[in-house]
C-alpha cells in the first residue's frame, strides 16, 4: 500500500498497519494515514489476495481520528500504530493504538465485535506497584500488543497478557531531568515489558482492559540488531514451542525520549516465551529476520525502516505486514525452518 495521489488523509504515508478478519472472511487491513502536519488517523481497507498472496488493498473508510481531547494536543493531534488482537475468552477485536495528546504518546483502547465499528474504552492505566518505585503512568509507552488466548498470570490464575514499551528518558518533558528509570532497572534503554489483565473482572466488563497490573521487564536490548531500543510487533503467535513474538530492533541512534530516530535502522527479529510462563524469554534470534533492503525500506519519511505490525495466516501461508520507511506499507512470508 503506497499514499494515493491527491488524498489528503495520506499526504505523509501509510504506514504501520493492524489487520482483522471481517464476519465476511474477508482480511482488512488497518493502516496508519498521516495527512500533512503529521496528523495521523487510523484508516480501514480490504486486502486483495491473489493465489493465497496478498497484493493490494481496497480503501474503505476511516475508523479512528484523533477526536477525543486526550488525542491531540495545541500543534499535535494523533492516533497512531494499532494493532488488533482477536482475545479468544471475549471473542472480541482489542485494538490498541497511541494517541499522540498534549503530553506526547499514550497508549489507548478501542474494541469491535464487527471489525467496522469500533468503541474506544480510553487510555490504559497502570497498576501502583510498590516495588518499581515508580508510577508507570508518568512515562511515554508505545508498542502495545495483546496476546490472543489466556495465559498463566504472575499468580496461576488465567489472565490476559499484553506487552508494552515504557521510555524513561523524560529529557523531552523537562530538560535535564534524563531517565527515571525504576527500582533494579540500571538498563534505560527501551524494552519490552509485560503485564496483566484480570480475566474474570475484563469478562464482566470490557472496561478492565484498560486496567495493567503486575508488569515487568520481558527483554531489553540485547542482540547487535537491538543496540539502540527493541519493541513489540505483532500480537504473539502460539506455536508448538510457545509463544513466537516478532519484534523490532534499532541501531544506530541515540535517541531522546520519543523523537523519530533519524539515521537508525530498524529491523526485524523474533523471541520465543515460555507457554506455561510467558514473562520468561526461552530463545532469541541473534540476527534479524528482515532488514531494509528495497527502495521503499531504505528512502521515506524516515529510512532504513521496516516496522512489522500485524501477522495473518492465509491458506496455510504467514504473512507478515510491515511498516516501509514510515511511508508505505509491505508484507513478507515468514517461512518455518526446521534447521
């Protein structure tokens, strides 16, 4: 998916997409469209498949715009990055997405039961948890992505897991202040957390998702594609092994709170957690899985990206939709290897 000539939501990309699939069968595609002063809405279009391969996409409408006041700012406005996770023990579309309010990005709801219509429940909020000695509410958070099915939580019982990617780094906010990084994290640069949701309490209404208790650190920057900050992809995916997240690792920037990372790379891996304890990290790729390599991933609004987003199976086939360059929209084939 390229910006359509003459469209004013697109003038500055597509990028970054969800995808559902409709009541219809059919796949949608839910990509970011980012009009000119970087005012971004979340858009819905119909995948075009072609020999079980998608090709294209059908524009249809736009689902999600920066409407509510915690959604924009006095020169920023902003609902950016869904993702869209189809939770089994509600059966209910969950879409997370980052408004981009007064105060930089907020991590933020919305659910459907059609894929069409969309409800927001709010912000999420963050659990006190005294040994942190922190308030998780007070930073940035991005890349927010829930898992489909019900996990053990930190107490046995079964829970809905999420992960997300809080950035300590407050030099944005206040000058001087660096990072405020909580109690035994020495590590400030972004990683990907876990936490919870209370299954029973989500079940009897849908506004507890937004309520995230018991999160920790899940995996920071650790392989040379991950120097700079990881974060979360795709909603995890249930394989034999456990669960297969495909996240992305940047090198090459120092970068200040939430700033665009102008002359980083951004690429693609995979981690593999534990099914029985999915806050434990069982294997991770020591090279990326996907790196910038055509014209689309190398030159756009920021280079050298690719950025996945959304992971389908179509006719036994996965398939990966990515961010190119914070400008268009790919996809790839994720393959098994058995060697």
């Amino acid at each position: 998916m390229s910006p359509e000539p003459g469209n004013p939501l697109e003038a500055e990309g597509v990028l970054n997409p969800a995808t559902a699939w409709g009541p219809d069968g059919r796949l949608y595609l839910y990509p970011r469209l980012v009009a000119q002063g970087n005012v971004s809405r979340i858009g819905r279009a119909r995948v075009v498949v072609s020999d079980g391969v998608p090709v294209g996409v059908e524009r249809l409408d736009v689902v999600l715009s920066p409407d509510e006041g915690w959604e924009h700012g006095r020169f920023n406005a902003g609902v950016e990055d869904p993702r869209i996770t189809f939770v089994e023990p509600l059966g209910l579309h969950v879409m997370t997405y980052i408004a981009y309010g007064a105060l930089g990005p907020r991590p933020a709801l919305a659910v459907s039961s059609d894929t069409v219509t969309w409800r927001r429940l709010g912000p999420l909020r963050f659990a006190y948890q005294p040994e942190l000695d922190t308030d998780l509410n007070l930073f940035p958070n991005k890349d927010i992505v829930f898992f489909p099915d019900a996990v053990p939580g930190p107490d046995g019982r079964p829970a809905l897991a999420l992960l997300h990617r809080p950035m300590w780094d407050l030099d944005w906010l206040r000058p001087g202040e660096g990072a405020a990084t909580p109690a035994g994290i020495e590590d400030a640069r972004p990683s990907i957390w876990i936490g919870y949701v209370n299954l029973d309490e989500a079940s009897r209404d849908t506004a507890a998702l937004t309520y995230v208790q018991a999160s920790a650190l899940l995996a920071a920057p650790e392989m040379p594609f991950e120097e700079s900050k990881i974060g979360g992809g795709p909603a995890p995916v249930r394989v034999p092994e456990g669960w297969l997240v495909i996240h992305h690792g940047v090198t090459g920037a120092n970068v200040k709170g939430f700033e665009l990372a102008h002359g980083a790379c951004y690429t693609a891996g995979a981690m593999l957690l534990d099914p029985t304890d999915p806050g434990r990290v069982l294997a991770r790729t020591p090279e990326p899985l996907l790196v910038p390599e055509t014209e689309e991933e190398l030159q756009g609004t920021l280079g050298n990206v690719v950025f996945p987003t959304a992971i389908e199976k179509i006719d036994g086939r996965s398939f990966v939709f990515y961010g190119m360059a914070d400008s268009k929209i790919g996809v790839a084939e994720l393959e098994r290897s058995d060697g």
